[in-house]
C-alpha cells in the first residue's frame, strides 16, 4: 500500500560535511529510507559542487 502522495521515484542524495561520523550516520540514516540513493559524499564545500556537478543529485545534504 503506497502512502498518499509518496512519490515511488528514487531520490538521489550528495551527502556533505566535514565530519566522516557526521557523513557516516546521516548515509545510515537515509539508506534506511525506501528509493533514496546516495550518490558521492564530500568533505568540503569544493568537493560538494563538484559531486553536485557530476551526479546531478535530486538532494544535497550539507552542514550549515
């Protein structure tokens, strides 16, 4: 049974911040989460745009 207004598209995600833990429990969190697909990760604000320009993610997770 689908949730009213769940869309069943896999969403990509770039994962970004400068902790690996940080990076590590966020990926387990959203890995728990159906049709959602982590693409690259990134350490730094650089590394981020880059991964968002060559994956062309549906999301960005980031550190403020």
């Amino acid at each position: 049974m689908a949730t009213h207004g769940a869309d069943p598209r896999e969403k990509t995600v770039v994962l970004a911040d400068d902790h690996a833990i940080v990076r590590q429990g966020t990926r387990q969190l959203l890995t728990g989460i159906a049709n959602v697909e982590i693409l690259a990760e990134a350490d730094n604000g650089l590394s981020a745009i880059a991964a968002v320009k060559i994956h062309q993610p549906d999301l960005l997770v980031l550190d403020a």
